[in-house]
C-alpha cells in the first residue's frame, strides 16, 4: 500500500494577505498563554499520564518551550526543563518495548535541542545530542553501512535491488526494536534531518551537517516524487 502526503502549495493564501486584528499582541500573548496552561496537567510527571505516544508527550513540551522561545519570555522554564529531565531518567528515549520507536528518540531530541535555544542550560543540549547519537548509532543510514547494506541495528540486508537508483545513505529506520525491519519513514528521516541541521547551527560541527544533507537527498531521492511524499520507503523492493 503507498501512503503519501499530497504535496501542498507554499504559497500565501491571497486571503490571508493584509489581514488585521483587532487584538494587540498583548492579547494575543496572553489567549495564547492561557492555552499553554491547559497543557501543563501533561508534563507533570506526578500526575497519570493519558497521552497514548511519546510523540504527542514531546509535542505538548515543544508547544511549551516554543511559546516562550517566540514570545522572549521563561514562563515555562522550571516547569519544562525539569519535567524533561526526569521524563527522561524514567523513559529512556524510547518508552517502553515492545513498539519502540527510532522517532520517539528524534522527537525527544528536538524538544531537548527546543529547551536548549530558549533557556540556554547545557544539560539540554547534552541531551538533544545524546539523542542525535543513539539515532545515528542505532538507525542512521551512514555512507559506508549503505554500500555493505549491514548494520545500523538490522540483522538482515538492506542492500539495494539491482534495478534501484541511488544510494540509501541519509535513511533513518523506524524501529528499535525489530531488527528484522527495514523500513525508512518520513516520520524518521525528516525530523532527524532538522535535529542534524539545528546542532550544526549550534555547534558548527560538519558531522551534523553532512547527515542534515544525506537525510535531505534520501528524501529528495525515495521519498519525493515531484508532487507527493510518501510516508514510508522499503528497502527491499526501492519502493514508496
């Protein structure tokens, strides 16, 4: 089955163009604000936890930080970076098996890396690279491990096809904990690429730089066809 996002025109509504508010941006800070409080409930990490994925756990941090980051306040500082912390301790990056997931760990580090930007506390961004590392270690689809099509936290090949164009350098797997899976999914390798492309702007290292562009021509390349992208990219058969 192919699922793809049907690729969605950038352009700026001409509707949207012009528009005003009768709201200052005082008021808008503050509707805004009160939104972010229904969320705290959340990230409490002494309350019960309903959220039913790790992903949307992250995203209720990420909405957060970004509200503060956006607005140059620290509303959220205390509450965010140690509820982050110890969610971390509890959960790892992964959550717990079965149906661990290489994005959880990807989404844990854009919400550590998010923290970092808007509260400047070097703990966030050792663990925005710390989760980096244990992607690239477990699912990143290196130069050299894409010419053998071993490794990466797979015990079965994932070499090309003869017929299949291109190399899968730049690929994120999307399970953990299957190693006999080899799929490669939007929800991998487009998060990866931004987590990759922030720490080179932070740290200026090369290596996060030449990942960002290896992800961007895997996707460029298996996942983009011109007009959708596709959701998921099976090694086995070079198919979307």
């Amino acid at each position: 089955m192919r699922l793809a996002v049907v690729g969605q025109g950038l352009a700026i509504p001409s509707k949207w163009i012009g528009t005003t508010s009768n709201y200052s941006r005082e008021s808008r800070e503050m509707l805004a604000n009160r939104a972010a409080t229904s969320l705290l409930a959340r990230v409490d990490t002494t309350a019960q936890n309903d959220l039913p994925q790790l992903k949307y756990l992250t995203s209720v941090f990420a909405v957060l930080i970004l509200q503060d980051y956006y607005s140059g306040n620290s509303t959220w500082n205390s509450t965010v970076t140690n509820s982050l912390l110890e969610y971390r301790q509890q959960y790892g990056f992964y959550g717990q098996p079965p149906g661990t997931l290489n994005s959880d760990a990807i989404y844990w580090g854009l919400a550590f890396f998010y923290a970092y930007r808007t509260y400047r506390q070097q703990s966030l961004l050792d663990e925005a690279i710390a989760a980096y590392n244990t992607t690239y270690m477990n699912a990143f689809i290196t130069p050299s491990a894409a010419v053998n099509g071993t490794g990466i936290g797979r015990n079965v090949s994932f070499s090309p096809p003869p017929d299949c164009t291109g190399t899968f350098a730049g690929g994120v797997f999307f399970t953990e904990g299957v190693q006999n899976d080899t799929e490669i999914t939007a929800f991998t390798v487009a998060p990866f690429m931004t987590l990759s492309a922030y720490l080179f702007e932070q740290t200026r290292d090369p290596v996060y730089q030449q990942a960002a562009q290896l992800s961007l021509d895997f996707a460029i390349n298996h996942l983009w066809n011109g007009t959708v992208f596709y959701r998921t990219f099976f090694p086995s058969n070079c198919t979307a």
